[in-house]
C-alpha cells in the first residue's frame, strides 16, 4: 500500500473520505500523516480517530511561504510519504514544493476546472448561472487549480440552490471522487502527457 499524507486547514470531511477508503484492506493506500497548518481543526479529530499520526505546523511561525513549505516536505519525506493529497488545504504552495511533488500530490477542487478556479466557488457558480457544476481531482502543478485532471463529478445546479445547497450537493460527490482518484495514482493507472491525464483501465 502506497504511503499518503494529506494536508488539511479545516473540517476535514474530505480527509474522512479517505480514511474510510483506506479503512478496506484491499485500498491500495494507507493514510501515515495528516498534516494542518492550522491548529485545533476538527480534521486533526478525525485522523487521531483512525489512529493517524498528525503533525501541527502553524504557517505564521514562518517568515516565508518557501521556509513553511520546506518544513513540510521535510516531514512528509521523514514519514516515507509516497503520496500527498491536499483536502482543504488552504495555502498557496510554493514553486519548489509543487515541483518536488509533479505527479504524486493531488489536490480537490470545488467545481468542474477549468472554470471557478480559486475561492467562492459555489457563489460564482450561481452568479454564472451555469446548470452543471461539480468537484476535479487534479494533479498538482506550481500553477493555482491547474494540473491534469484526473476525476470529476457532475451535479446540476437547481433553480432554488443558494451557496450552501449546492456545496452540500458538490461535498458529497467529492467524498467519491477523492477516493477513485487516490486508487488511480495509487495503482499507478496515470501517466501524464502535456495537461492531460491518461487512465489506463484497471
Ligand atoms: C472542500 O469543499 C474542498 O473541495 C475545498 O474546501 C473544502 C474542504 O472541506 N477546497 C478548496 O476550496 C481548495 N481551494 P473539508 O475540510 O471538509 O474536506
């Protein structure tokens, strides 16, 4: 089983998604760290449930983006971590930190990328007046929400949705989505080419 850290700032439901996934034997990943850069976030709660280590690294210590993205390619490196999945992650990495992971940090999106990139999704959605929105699981690259695409999930947007409603109808296709996409690196079905990924069948 592939080693996974994951990085959180919050609730962490997505991170639950993954350690119940990983739960099954039969997962190809296991989840040996959870790191937050904030303290006291209920995701931490969740990963000391599972019997997770969990690591606090408080990114106001640092005097730059790069010393805090450092000290933490430190610690995932120390705990063997093969594979880092951002859950509500929510920092800009740094150039080198992405690089240092192509192709083995994946990261999920609350909306159907290329569109809504960055914050507020839902709202943008509804303000768009689009009838499709969802969630992406993407290959991180150093660009913001880019990256090949690996899964995503398709919900419509109805009529009498608000930001709220429809985050609920999204959240709960990304605890799908997560999962499927951490087996796909995890088996090692992805290979990249240009801003594509390629899914070879199982
Ligand atoms: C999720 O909806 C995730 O897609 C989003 O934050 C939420 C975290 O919830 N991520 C981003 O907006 C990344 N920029 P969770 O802590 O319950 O998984």
């Amino acid at each position: 089983r592939k080693k996974v850290g994951v990085l959180v700032s919050g609730r962490g439901s997505n991170l639950q998604a993954l350690l119940d996934a990983c739960a099954d034997p039969s997962f190809p990943a296991e989840i040996a760290l959870v790191i937050s850069n904030v303290p006291g976030v209920y995701a931490l709660e969740r990963a000391e449930k599972a019997g997770v280590p969990t690591l606090v690294i408080p990114h106001k210590g640092f005097p730059s983006r790069e010393a805090f993205d450092a000290e933490m390619d430190k610690a995932l490196r120390a705990a063997g971590i093969e594979i880092v999945c951002l859950a509500g992650f929510m920092r800009l990495l740094s150039p080198p930190f992405a690089e240092g992971w192509r192709g083995r940090m994946i990261n999920i999106h609350p909306a159907l990328l290329p569109s809504f990139k960055g914050l507020h999704t839902h709202a943008r959605a509804i303000e768009a007046g689009v009838k499709l929105h969802g969630c992406t699981v993407h290959l991180v690259t150093p660009e913001l929400d880019d990256g090949p695409i690996l899964v995503q999930k398709a919900v419509p947007v109805l009529a009498q949705d608000d930001e709220d409603s429809l985050a609920a109808r999204v959240l709960e296709q990304e605890h799908k989505a997560y999962p499927e996409a951490l087996r796909l690196l995890a088996e090692g079905r992805v290979t990249v080419e240009g801003n594509r990924a390629l899914i070879r069948d199982a």
